[in-house]
C-alpha cells in the first residue's frame, strides 16, 4: 500500500506497508514493516512518527534516516499495549508518518487501523477476543469467535453464557468446552436476533460469561456490544372499504419495522371525479411494532344529475421512507341528484311536446321546407369539419402527453416529473446537487425536499461528501443528528468519534468531550471512568492529591481520599493501601481533608504551570457564559472587575450561547428546555424569562441589532440552515440570507465611520463546499465570502473596528484567528496545541474572551486583542463554554 500526501507538489517521499490492518494481544507485540523511499533529488534524513496510539506503545528500529535520492530502506515499527485491563479492547486509526527534516512540510502519510484484541485472565481461566463490536442484520446471524485457555495444573470444564440480550438470540458450538491444563480451544457463539419489530435497532451491550467449573467462583467477564441493524417493512388497510360520500374512513397502517417510520398518505381517483379532505399529502409517523391512522373523507366532484345509486373507485397509496408503496382500493358511494322515478313524468311531457310540434310543421308550406333543408346541410357539414379539427388537436396533444421526453435530462420523463411533482425543465428541482431521477430512482430521497431527514445536511451533501444516510438523521445512531455532529466536529458516522465506549449523544449529555477520549486527562478514558464511577470531568474525583488514573481500585480508592482509613489522604500516605504507616507527619498532615475542602489538584496545576508569572490583568465589565458547575448547562455571569459570579437560569434541558443587548439590561440566549432549541431572553438578572420564537424548528445563536430593536438566529425551519432576524419581541419573523447552502451563527455589529455607522452581519457558511465566514448588510444584501480558505473557519463575532475574530482549523487544531472585515490581515492569535474556540471581544475591543481545554478542562481566558498575555478567567473544574461580554 502506499500513501502520498496530495498536498506535496512535487511529491518527495515515498511510503509503503504490507497491509492497512493488524491485531495486537494486550501485552504482546505486533511488528509492522515500513518502507521508506526518497523520491527527491537531493540526500535527505526522514524521521517516522506514529499518532493516534500512546507514545509508550511505540518502539521504531530507526527513527531518523538518512536516504539518498531514489534509496529505499525499511523501518519496523514495534506495537506493544499495556496488559489488560490498564489497555481496553477496541479499534485504534492510527497514522504513520514520514516528514523531510530539511522541509518538514514534505511528508507522506499511511492510515492504518490496529485492532486491540480483548484479554480476560481470572485464576486458571483464560479469554481472547479478537474484537468486542459485532454487527448483525435482523434475521441474519453473526459469529463471536472466544479463544478459551485453563491456565491451571489440573483437567477443568468453562461454561459460556451471555448476559443482556435475549437468550434466545444465543446459540453455540459447545456451550460446555473441557480441557486439560496448559490447553487452548476456540469455540463460537452465533448470535441470531429474529426479524421482528420488536428486535430493537442499534447498540445493545452484552456481556459473555466463562465459569470454571471445578472452582466455580473464577468468572471471566467480557463486556460487547452487538449493534442490530435497522430493517422496514409494513402492511396498510382501508376501513371500511366501501364508504358514502362525506363519511369518514381512515387508512391505517402498521409498522412491522424495527425502527421508527413515516409514511406518505396520497389519495387519487381517475379523472379526478372523486375530492379528498384532507386534500394535502398526509405524513404519518409510526413508531416500531404500532399502529397509525389517518382520517379522510371523499365526495364526487360532481354529482349526477338523474340516477340512482352511483359506486365511484379510488387509490389510497402508503408510501414509507425507503420508497416501498402499497396502493389500496376503496370505493365511495353516492346517488343522483334527481331520481329515476322523474323519468315518467319528463316522457309524458315530451309526448305533448311533440304533438304540438308536428302540428306546427305540417303548417309550413313546401318552399319553407326546401330552404330549412338546405340551411341543416350546411349546418351538418360545419360541424363535420369542427369535429375533425378538434380530433386532430386532442391527437397531437395526446401524442405529446404519452411521449417519453426527458427535456431536463435527468433520468425522468417529462410524464414521470409531472406524476412526482418536479420540474421537467429543471434536472434539480429542490437544488440540492442530486437530479431528480437520483433521488426518485435510486436513492430514494424526496426530489422536492433538500434535506429529507431533517438533519440540516442537504441530500447531496450527505451522499456526495459526508456519506451519511440522506433517510436517517442520525446514521450512527448515537443520539446525535447528523448536522449537529459535523457542528460539534464529531464522526456522524462513527456513534464513539473519541473511542471511549460513550456515545457521542452520552457525552454531550454529561458534558464531556466526544472529541477526547480522556476528557480531564486523568489517564483514564471517559467510559472508563463511568465504569469505575468517577468523576469524567475531574481529574482527580476523591481530591487527595493522586489522579483517577494513578489509583488502580480497590486499592487505591479513586472514590476514598483515605483508602486505609489511617487518618493521612491518600496522595501524602507513604502506602495508601497499608494503615500501619509511620505516624502522621507534619507533611502529611497539611494534606489531611478537613472542613475546608482542598482545591482540585488541576486547578492549581493550572494556576500554577500554564500562566505562572501571570497576575489577573485589569478588566472591566461581566462576563455572560454556559457552565455546568452545578451539574446541569446553565447560564452564567462574572464580574470581570471583582470575579463575582451569578447563575441566571435553573431549568432543565441545556441553556447556552447567551448574547447582550445593547444596552446591557437583557440577555438573549439558546435552550432546549422545551424538547428542542429555542431562543429565550431575560433581563440582565435572570428574570422575565421568556420563549421568543415557540418553533418546531432548531432555532440557535441569538445576536442583537446594534439599536436593539431586533435579533438575528439561526433556524433550520426551511429544511436548512438560514439566518432570519426577528423583532426583539419575537415578531416580523423574516428570513434574510435565502441560500440553499447552511448558514448559521451570526453576529451582528456596527463599524464606525466618519460620521456614520454600517452594519454589518457576519455569519458561517458551508455554500463553497466547506465552512468560510461571510459577511452581508442586515437586510441580506451583499453576501460577501471574506476567508476564503479550504479549511474550517467558523464562529465569527465582530467589533466596532471592523476586525471580527473567529475560529479556524487551518493549522491542524482549532485556533482564534482575527481578520479585517475586507478579508484581509488574517493571523492565528492563539497558536496553541489546544483548542481554542468561540472568541469574543470585550466592550472596548482590547480583549477578546475565548474557551480552551488547555487547562485540562473547558475554561473561560482572556487575552489582549493582540493574542498576548492569556490568563485563565473562569478557573474552574467544571466546563465552561460561550463567553458574551458586556
């Protein structure tokens, strides 16, 4: 295999291994072959380095070498885990690197993944996975290899059993395995789950249990997880079948899926003689193993005038998300407006009619009867001729109708695009960069809907780039919509991006990093740690001196600051695990827990060695910001002056992204409380909450007009991302950037002038392909991409200087940059290994605030406009995010 970098031009290194997979056991060691050739014309040392794995794994025969032009050599990279259970089971994407020490910007690189097999040693009793993940289709079955081995002196029998997935589902080669001391054996599970509603798609952890059975109490536990795919199916009626015109009737159908569905309810009739209430297409949203209805009605569009009994055919169609129909027949009943039995009536009076009308004939003379003939003749002929041309005129328009044109070239007929809805002359009717016959043909997306699941990526996004499933908002099912996870820079393809066995929905809900397998760098990944019960968010949860990662339970207690009880904690006893210690020292003891608690150990830490010769700086103002330092995402303020700090909301849900008004006396900001994102404002004191925009839509990142009088958001009530702007008492609701592309996190601010003010709105957009800041007048006009870089830029705010900060991912991590409102002077500010996000500039414009994990956790700094002297402003264990100054 070999991995160039397409940034290199011309292309200098050349890199090559023997295979992109390999499988380690927890404590030995796999060995991988790397060759490197220097395809260059100049002599030149090429060092290797590997990512995405501990450095401590790694051992490489030959870290820098010297090669020639066109020399090749081979390199061994050496990859040894920890043994279990310092090392988890799973799968690593891990990257090989070879750089130019001469031009460090030449570099090739190789990804591979390194798959970590799962090692269970209880006693005598020994287990090998080779992989806890398994995935299985309703119906269909999978495979879990188990390696078992009696490590013991003596003949022993292991029992496989399974806990947490219907035993059912579980059949296996030799449930029962014996064998003799110093033996191995591989047996097998077969998991099958039925394909049946009620097998519930997506994750379902389960554990596999091996019991000795001459010593019953040694127990190997492996924890998997089984992820069942989804599948569709349904059946759908009519009831009752026949109905009187105007009656109800209802469509019900039944969703024997194992995933929730919607269905698409139509109604037709031919030559439309039959009208529907409801008239619009009825969408119809059944969850997995239920049943739904919709009521409906029909009528004749025009009753017959003389008759009896009158019996009219319809079609109901049922349609689901993966496109698969079922039409139904129905039957409505109506009668005449006038009966039959006027028949007799209306004859005896066209008899009496008649007899008058043959009198007054025969009272014509001959003459008058030549020329009244003559005259029908013409009359006949005209009407001949009339009815041809009308015949000829219907064949052609007929001829045209039935014809198999396809004008827009789009794969569908001009008759199927007048079936469906779109537009014949337009290949991409909903504009969203799949044609039309791809959306109805073969994808089965909606060609009149950019966004068909609602996901705030358009169809064409997903298919053409990200890959994602354009009929499900969540592909990997993680709790997390598929646009929300490109927002927050998560995998929507993978449910664990940081590979920490939590979800990337879980731990948004706790508020830790989906990013970050160790989100308080405690040495412990965050599953892990909701495993043991510590704290994911604080290094050090029982706050004696050692981190969760250097206590190894039961002994060390990471949850015990005094695991032996003997009075000294456990980062100052000599021995935490033996109370027989030397008596308590004066050191000790100055570390000994008393009534007033010990600051965390990271906060110090990160007084103390990130910003040590650091005093405060002078700032004015408060500081508005998200924080979850009482276990819930509330609203905040602090006093920039003093580092008075006042919470302002108490609600469930997540209440976040808090913008100033103007004049400093309310605060608008973003909540979910009410089961979707909305924007909210209070005053300035937390009071007067209220909920502006009541939408179904995900309405976010609130700015004010410079004046006050309005607020600008991001919504995703059109089926993408648009910003609209709205009265500040939620009225005159309009949407002002009307592009197909995704635009969201505004900011509105004015620039001075000679004289005047402009204002300006600036905002992010994916419409080039990737996300770029722009800048547009507030009434939309002007729409300006002003970064212009393949990179991505986001989160922008600006000042009254026309200078806006924003986020950028140019040079490998995020970092606050700031550019001029021309687009020129670009510069990074941060330039740290962090990640720094969410910048904004203090009233004056001579400090900007920002969130950063630098610290070990997300924390509120400063730093002056220029990038200098950052100093960590909020300083707290907890994560604080969204700073808004005023």
């Amino acid at each position: 295999m070999v991995n160039d970098n397409t940034n290199q031009v011309p292309k200098q290194i050349g890199l090559q291994v023997d295979a992109v997979e390999y499988t380690v056991v927890p404590g030995r060691t796999t060995d991988i072959s790397i060759a490197i050739i220097n395809l260059g014309a100049e002599t030149d040392y090429f060092e290797i380095s590997v990512r995405g794995i501990p450095s401590t794994w790694v051992a490489i025969s030959e870290q820098v070498s010297q090669l020639a032009p066109q020399e090749q050599r081979t390199v061994h990279v050496s990859i040894q885990t920890e043994t279990a259970p310092q090392v988890k089971a799973g799968q690593y994407e891990i990257k090989l690197r070879a750089s130019s020490q001469e031009d460090p910007k030449q570099y090739s690189e190789v990804d591979l993944t390194l798959k970590v097999a799962a090692l269970e040693i209880q006693g005598r009793l020994g287990v090998l996975m080779e992989t806890t993940q398994f995935t299985v289709a309703p119906g269909s079955s999978t495979t879990v290899p188990i390696v078992l081995t009696n490590r013991g002196l003596e003949l022993d029998s292991f029992r496989l059993s399974v806990e947490g997935i219907p035993i059912s589902w579980v059949s296996s080669s030799s449930p029962q395995t014996k064998l003799d001391p110093g033996e191995e054996k591989e047996t097998t599970l077969i998991i099958r789950p039925p394909s049946d509603s009620q097998t519930k798609a997506g994750r379902h952890p389960f554990t596999l249990r091996v019991v000795s059975q001459e010593i019953p109490d040694q127990v190997a536990a492996v924890d998997c997880i089984l992820t069942v795919a989804a599948f569709t199916g349904f059946s759908a009626e009519i009831d009752p079948l026949r109905v009187d015109a105007q009656d109800p009737a209802r469509v019900i159908v039944s969703n024997q899926g194992n995933i929730q569905d919607t269905y698409t309810v139509t109604w037709q009739s031919s030559d439309d003689e039959l009208v529907f209430e409801p008239e619009a297409v009825q969408k119809l949203r059944v969850a997995p193993g239920e049943v739904g209805a919709v009521e409906f009605s029909a009528q004749p569009a025009a009753r017959q005038w003389l008759g009896g009994e009158v019996i009219q055919n319809y079609v109901a169609q049922v349609e689901s998300t993966e496109k698969d129909t079922k039409l139904l027949n129905g039957e409505v009943v109506s009668r005449a407006l006038i009966p039959i039995w006027v028949l007799p009536v209306v004859l005896v009076l066209c008899i009496v009619l008649l007899c008058g009308g043959i009198w007054l004939v025969n009272s014509y003379n001959d003459s008058q009867s030549d020329v009244a003939g003559a005259t029908q003749t013409a009359a006949y002929e005209t009407i001949i001729v009339a009815a041809a041309t009308q015949t000829a005129a219907f064949n052609m328009t007929q001829a045209a109708a039935i014809g198999q044109e396809d004008t827009d070239g789009d794969g569908l007929t001009n008759q199927q695009e007048v079936e469906i809805g779109t537009d014949p002359l337009n290949p991409d009717t909903d504009a969203d960069e799949l044609g039309d016959g791809e959306e109805h043909l073969r994808q089965g997306t909606d060609p009149l809907n950019q966004d068909t699941d609602g996901d705030t990526l358009s169809d064409g996004e997903e298919v053409l780039r990200r890959q994602t499933d354009p009929l499900n908002p969540d592909t990997d099912q993680d709790v997390l919509n598929d646009g929300d996870e490109i927002h927050r820079g998560t995998d929507p393809l993978n449910p664990d991006t940081d590979r920490d066995e939590l979800t990337d929905g879980d731990e948004v809900q706790r508020g830790t990093d989906p990013l970050k397998p160790d989100s308080d760098d405690d040495k412990l990944n965050d599953g892990e740690e909701v495993r043991l019960g510590t704290n994911p968010l604080n290094p050090d949860t029982d706050s004696d001196g050692l981190i969760d990662g250097d206590e190894a339970p039961p002994c060390p207690d990471p949850l015990n600051p005094d695991t032996d009880g003997d009075g000294i904690i456990d980062g100052q006893d000599l021995d935490p695990c033996d109370p027989n210690n030397p008596s308590l020292t004066a050191t000790a003891g100055a570390g000994q827990p008393t009534s007033t608690s010990v600051p965390p150990t990271t906060e110090a830490t990160a007084t103390s060695t990130i910003e040590p010769t650091q005093a405060p700086p002078t700032l004015s103002g408060v500081i508005a910001l998200e924080s979850n330092r009482d276990g819930n995402a509330e609203i905040y303020t602090i006093n920039a002056a003093d580092g008075t700090i006042a919470r302002l909301t108490l609600a469930p849900g997540v209440d976040t992204q808090p913008a100033w008004s103007p004049d400093g006396n309310r605060i608008a900001f973003s909540t979910n409380r009410d089961g979707n994102n909305e924007i909210y404002v209070m005053n300035a004191d937390g009071t007067g909450q209220a909920n502006l925009t009541n939408n179904s839509a995900e309405d976010q990142y609130p700015t004010w007009s410079p004046d006050g009088q309005w607020i600008a958001f991001a919504t995703n009530r059109d089926g993408n991302n648009e910003i609209y702007m709205m009265r500040s008492d939620g009225s005159e609701v309009q949407n002002i950037t009307n592009n197909p592309a995704n635009d969201s996190q505004p900011s509105w601010f004015s620039v001075s002038r000679f004289l005047t003010n402009d204002e300006w709105i600036v905002f992010t957009s994916d419409r080039d392909g990737n996300q770029e800041i722009y800048t547009m007048r507030s009434d939309g006009s002007e729409q300006i991409n002003i970064s212009l870089n393949p990179s991505g830029d986001n989160m922008p705010k600006g000042n009254r200087e026309g200078r806006i900060v924003f986020n950028s991912n140019r040079d490998g991590n995020i970092e606050v940059y700031v550019i001029n409102l021309d687009g020129t002077g670009a510069a990074n500010l941060t330039n740290n290994n962090a990640d720094d996000l969410e910048p904004t500039w203090s009233p004056d414009g001579g400090w900007i605030a920002f969130s950063t994990n630098r610290s070990g956790n997300w924390d509120i700094f400063v730093m002056q406009a220029n990038g200098t002297d950052p100093y960590n402003f909020s300083n707290n264990s907890a994560q604080d995010r969204f700073p808004a100054w005023k």
